[in-house]
C-alpha cells in the first residue's frame, strides 16, 4: 500500500481541542476532545485521536498546523496560524460562497468577513465578556440542570420569549434563578437568553458588514436556538454546514497545512 | 545592527536629568510640556529649555495618578498625573514650571489637576475647535501672544528677534533631518528601523535642541554611508502603519507585538511620532508667524471633523499610508481617548473605499489583554501577508 501524505491541523480552543486529518483535500479522520489544563498535552491527545480514526499514524503526517489560544504551546506543529484565518479557510472548505463567518467558541466571538477567494476581508472579536460564548451557555445550561447539548433543542418549544437584560454571566445567572423563582418556564427563559445573546454580538457582526452566505462556526454553532435567535436579530439566514460547524477552525489548519507543505513551507 | 548615531543618542538621553538639573544651579529654567499646537519655538527663543513630557505603559503610575484624576480620563494623562504624583522621574523632577495646551481637553484637565493637587505653575494655551474660520486663526495668535507673555513674565527675559529667528531656522532643520530619517527607515535596505527612529524622536523631547540637531544630521551621514547594502528578501513583509492615540515613551505593548508575530512599522501620524514635524512652513519670523504655522498644520484628532471628505488629518493619513507603502493601519486608541476612539470607525471606512485595510486595538497599559491584542495583530498580519502573496501571484 501507498504512504499517504497526511495533513493535520489541530484547534486547541478553550473548552474543545478539535483536529482534523486530511489527504488530498479531504477530510480522513476527526476529533474532538474536551480540553484539559494542559494546553500542549491537549494537542497531543487530539492529534493522536484523530490519527487514530484516520487509521494513520504520525509517520503519516508530513505537515501540521496549530490553532486557537493553545497555539502559542504547541510543539507538535510545523507553524501556527490564528483561529481567525483557519475559521475562514475552513468556511470556505465547508461553504466556499462563504461570505461572512459568526463563531461562537468557548471564551469569544468572531465575525469574519471573507472575500471571493475565502480569504479574511476584516473581523471582528469580541473576548472582553463571556457573551455569546460557549462558556456563558454552560454556565446557563447548569442553572437550568441540563447539557449544553438540550439547550437549542428546548428553547425550540418555547411559547413566548422571555426578555432577558443581562449578557454578563454573573448577572444573567440570578436574573435565571429569579424568572425560575418566579415560576417562569424554563425554555421561555433560554430562548430569551439566546435572543438576549444575539443582540449582544449583533454590533460587532454589523461592524465587518454581514454579507449572504453566512457561514456559523465554533461549538456554540451546534445550538439550533442560538442559531435561530441569530437569524432573527440579524435578519440573516445562515447556510446549512455539510460539515462539523465546530470543526471549522482545524480544517482550515489542515487546508493551510497542505498548502504550506507544497509551497515548502 | 544599530547605528553607531543611534547609541550615542540613548546614551545621551541618559545622562540629560544630570545636565538639566546643573544647568538649573547655573540659573536656567527648565519649562515641561505637553500639547499638540504648543510652539516649543518659543520657549525655546526666550532662553527657557524646553522638555516636552508624558510618559506611557506603566500600569503602577496610571494607578497614582488615578487617586488625583478621574479613572474616565485616558490613560496616558493619568500616567502624567502619576509621574508628577510619584515625583520620581528625574526630567519631571527638573522643571521649573509647566505649559500645557488645551488641543485635547483631557491634557487640559491634566494642567488643572497639576496647579491644584501639586502647586505647578501651568502656563495654558487655549486652542480653537474648528481651525478652518479666520476668526479661529486671529483667537489662536491672540492666545499664542498672550501665552509667549506669560512665558516672558515666569523666565523674566523679553522676547527678542533674532534669537526667534534663529530659533525656527533651527527647529526648521530638526524637522527637516527627522521627515529624512523617516524615509530612510521605510526602505527596503532597513538601514535604520522604524522603532529606532521613533527612539530618536522621543529623545529629542529631552536633549539641548542645537546638540540634537547635530545627532540626527550625524544619523542622516552613517545613513547615506551605509547606502548599497543588500536589501533583504522583500517576501513575506506586512507592512504596518499605525495611527490613533499617543504611544509615548515607555509604552512598549503594541510595538512589541506587532514585531513579535512578523509585521514591519513603517510610519506613523501619530503625535508621539512624525504628524508634529511636518507641514509646519512658518513665513514670518514673528509670534503670529509661528501660531498661524502651527495651526495650518494637519490638525489633531481631538479637533472635530468638518468635512470627512477634505479633512486634512485624513487626507494626510492616506497619503503617508502611501508614502510609506504600508500594506494596512493599525489605529490605536487608548482606553478613554475619545477623541481617537470615536473616529475609529470613520476611518476605517474612508480607508476602506482606497483599499487599505485597518485594524483598530483598544487596549491601555495593564498587560491583561496582551494575548488578545496579539490575536487580532496576527490575524490581521496573516490577512496582508496573504493579500500580498496573492497580488504578487496573480
Ligand atoms: S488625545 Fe487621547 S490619548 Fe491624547 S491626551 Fe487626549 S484622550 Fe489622552
């Protein structure tokens, strides 16, 4: 059997070390693994994990890029490259009319503009409050006594939307705890919280300009009602991935490391 | 490597707060100052020495000075209050009084915060809003006259003539040996860097000016002789120009990161940087003549807009940008600057419609948000590194 020229990129985010294999422009294996307090180690597990799906092993790697903040510890890797260029090679590998990306990761939130090609046009960060953050969700998802996972789903049932003031995570908690008091139901209440969320970053979204198609990335793009609540306040409709939205960031490592590796770089 | 000019310039600096303070026991008085329209010509004409003060990127001064100012004032201007607070800093320890201007209203409040809490003696320069009227230009001279007056009575010494003469015939060569050095070190050859040219604009805010003068003429000579040498390889450069807030001596964040993660500065409008020493074209020898040059010059960001399509800052920003061949702007603004913050976004636009890219970074002096701020400079070096790569491809 032929050696396969393998390529990874490796995305150690704040919650979620994502990597991906690729071989000849596809993707051959995958991970996603929670991540721990050691950010090198992460990268590690994850590499090995997603080799392992790919049944490949490192000898099999001939280039790696790493991203996300654990970037800056990652001796595994060929070279690094931030979070904000991988999410828009990895959109435009999912989607290339990728116009514009929304991520939403663990601790920050992202609008990137693209151009034709699928490079970054601008962006836009905002890593000052856990609004719009998978963290922030977490922290909701705990007050309410359900995974991460059920929230989109049940605040697909609410009947009416709770208005919730407060994106600070510390405040909206005990607004939660107080609607909860109150007797409120609990999926009014989310769906208030994602809606209360999609304002929040709707600013920042408008300042790079949101331009069709828009491609939503990162773990919090897995939560339908965040996703729904975003399309509304935004006026926008987001593309339905063919991919892991939440893998983005470490396919566009693995485009960017195949590329440096032809280029020699 | 660094030129041999460029380290007998730091070592100079070095050893300035000891001249100042014997030239202060021979009976001289050292006048600190801070303001973007002020005409340090004149201070300079009346025998006082001038050293322009402020320092920036020491987060334990911003705190000091924060039990004097408000914690809403800008961070730089709570570090000035701080360094006078602290009186540790052997320039600020050294003057005999202050003058200040009134071109931000920040700095402004900073002149009343040192008279109240610390007895300084501050000379104010008041400053018109909008520069363009005739009637702001007959206010500005008229404060400028009534500002060289009050100079006149702090030193006890009378303007003279030919010593103003002389004055801008000096300050008109600094400024012509700095716009040189300037051009010199967006060259390719990067014979000098763009940090180390800002190094030499910093010390001149200390050194004697005529010993100055001398200095950046002996940089313009080991540049023009070290002329020739092999450029480096051109592949690869993300040149940077950056705007916004004063990063002053000392505030070292920004600098550090947009070089740790590979991109170039290549210019700058700031007013720390090259934005005061050009288009200063002085006609008339004379009092008026100085205030109506300063206030043709290309105005401050706390002035207002009036037209963002004939805007001279604006219109200045975009041809240094070009001047330089800077492939994208950085554009700081200090926390509670809000003259830079608010026009961040005008900007960025009017940029925008000639190609060029910019990025704002709002930070202060705290290093909490260093990883951040180094996200977003990275990214935003990888898109014009990209963008270059892609223009030289096709
Ligand atoms: S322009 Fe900005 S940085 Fe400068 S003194 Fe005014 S507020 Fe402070």
């Amino acid at each position: 059997m032929s050696k396969v020229t393998a390529f990874a990129g490796v995305d150690v985010g704040s919650l979620g070390t994502k990597t991906v294999i690729m071989a000849e422009g596809e993707i051959i294996g995958s991970a996603i693994i929670r991540t721990g307090i050691n950010t090198e180690e992460n990268g590690w597990n994850g590499l090995n994990a997603a080799l392992e799906n790919a049944g490949l092993t490192r000898d099999d790697l001939a280039y790696v890029v790493a991203t996300g903040y654990g970037r800056i510890s990652a001796p595994y890797a060929n070279k690094t490259v931030t979070e904000i260029t991988c999410h828009a090679k990895g959109a435009h590998y999912i989607h290339p009319q990728t116009k514009t990306i929304i991520d939403m990761g663990g601790q920050d939130c992202k609008a990137i503009r693209l151009d034709d090609d699928g490079n970054v046009a601008d962006f836009a960060m905002n890593d000052k409050c856990a609004a719009g953050t998978g963290r922030f969700l977490e922290v909701m998802a705990n007050v309410f006594k359900v995974s991460l996972d059920e929230l989109g789903p049940l605040s697909l049932s609410a009947t009416e939307v709770l208005p919730v003031s407060s994106t600070c995570t510390v405040f909206a908690e005990s607004e939660t705890v107080s609607l909860l008091a109150r007797g409120e139901k609990p999926e009014n209440i989310i769906v208030g919280i994602h809606h209360a969320i999609s304002k929040r970053v709707g600013g920042m979204f408008s300042r790079v300009g949101v331009q069709n198609d828009v491609f939503f990335s990162g773990g919090v793009a897995k939560n339908v009602g965040m996703r729904k609540a975003l399309e509304e306040a935004l006026q926008i409709k987001i593309v339905e991935p063919r991919k892991d939205p939440q893998l983005a960031g470490a396919i566009g490592a693995a485009v960017i490391a195949e590329s440096a590796w032809k280029r020699g770089r | 490597m660094t030129l041999q000019s460029v380290e007998l310039i730091r070592k100079r600096v070095a050893e300035r707060p000891a001249e100042l303070a014997e030239a202060r026991t021979n009976g001289q008085k050292v006048v600190g100052w801070q303001g973007y329209n002020l005409p340090e010509e004149l201070i300079y004409a009346l025998g006082l020495i001038p050293v322009r003060i402020g320092a920036g990127g020491d987060d334990r001064l911003v705190e000091i000075g924060a039990r004097y100012i408000s914690t809403k004032n800008c961070v730089y201007v709570r570090e000035t209050v701080g360094l006078f607070a602290e009186n540790k800093d052997p320039i600020v320890q050294n003057t005999d009084f202050l003058a200040f201007d009134a071109t931000c209203l920040q700095t402004y409040r900073t002149a009343e915060i040192l008279e109240y809490y610390f007895n300084k003696e501050v000379v104010v320069l008041g400053v018109p809003r909008n520069f363009y009227w005739p009637e702001a230009q007959v206010y500005f001279t008229k404060e400028v006259e009534h500002f060289t007056g009050r100079l006149e009575e702090l030193s006890g010494a009378r303007l003279d003539h030919d010593k103003l003469a002389e004055t801008i015939e000096l300050y008109n060569r600094i400024r012509g040996a700095i716009v040189e050095i300037y051009e010199y070190q967006a060259e390719r050859e990067r014979l000098i860097s763009w940090e180390e040219t800002y190094d030499i604009i910093h010390a001149g805010y200390v050194l004697d000016r005529k010993e100055y003068l001398r200095m950046l003429e002996g940089t313009l000579r080991e540049l023009q002789e070290a002329q020739g040498r092999p450029a480096p390889e051109e592949e690869d450069e993300a040149r940077i120009f950056i705007s916004g807030s004063v990063i002053p001596p000392g505030d070292k964040k920004l600098i550090h990161i947009i070089n740790a993660v590979g991109g170039r500065i290549v210019g700058d409008d700031l007013w720390s940087g090259l934005i005061p020493y050009l288009d200063v074209h002085i006609g008339e020898n004379t009092v008026e003549g100085v205030a109506l040059a300063y206030i043709n010059r290309t105005p401050h960001g706390a002035l207002p807009y009036l037209e963002l399509e004939t805007d001279k800052r604006i219109k200045r920003l975009k041809e240094l940008v070009k001047n330089y061949k800077a492939h994208g702007v950085i554009y700081h603004t200090l926390r509670y600057c809000d003259p830079y913050s608010f026009k961040a976004k005008e900007t960025k636009d009017v940029l925008a419609a000639e190609g060029i890219p910019l990025l704002e970074i709002h930070t202060e002096y705290s290093g909490s948000d260093y990883e951040a701020i180094r996200t977003r400079i990275e990214a935003f070096v990888e898109m014009l590194k990209i963008r270059n790569f892609e223009t030289l491809r096709n």
